[in-house]
C-alpha cells in the first residue's frame, strides 16, 4: 500500500529555511534559491543543484 502524503515539506541546509508546497502547482523555492519544493499533497518533487540530495536538504514531509 503506497503511503499518502499528509505535508510537502523540506528543509534547505544552506540557508535554514523550512518551505512546504501545499497545492499542486505550489512551487516554493528557499530564500537562497538553491532548492526547491512542489507537488502539494499530490507528489513530492523537489529541485536541487546537484546530487546527492542529502547535501542540499532534509525531507520533513508527514505522511498518513
């Protein structure tokens, strides 16, 4: 059973900032610009300068 998303939130680890999308053509970019967050509760697409993800944010979605 896929798991349902509840919130579309990250955070980016160069500037601190902590944006969510909450619809699904929500693009939300951090104050730095250098991640990004979209989807809403539909998907969790995020943008970022290169890999791995991990160096750019922390995922702090919800999930149902």
């Amino acid at each position: 059973m896929k798991k349902k998303l509840k919130r579309n939130i990250i955070r980016c680890k160069h500037c601190n900032e902590i944006i969510e999308s909450k619809d699904v053509h929500d693009f939300k970019r951090c104050k730095c610009g250098r991640v990004a967050v979209d989807g809403g509760t539909e998907y969790a697409k995020r943008s970022i300068p290169s890999f791995p993800i991990e160096n750019h944010l922390e995922d702090l979605s919800e999930y149902e």
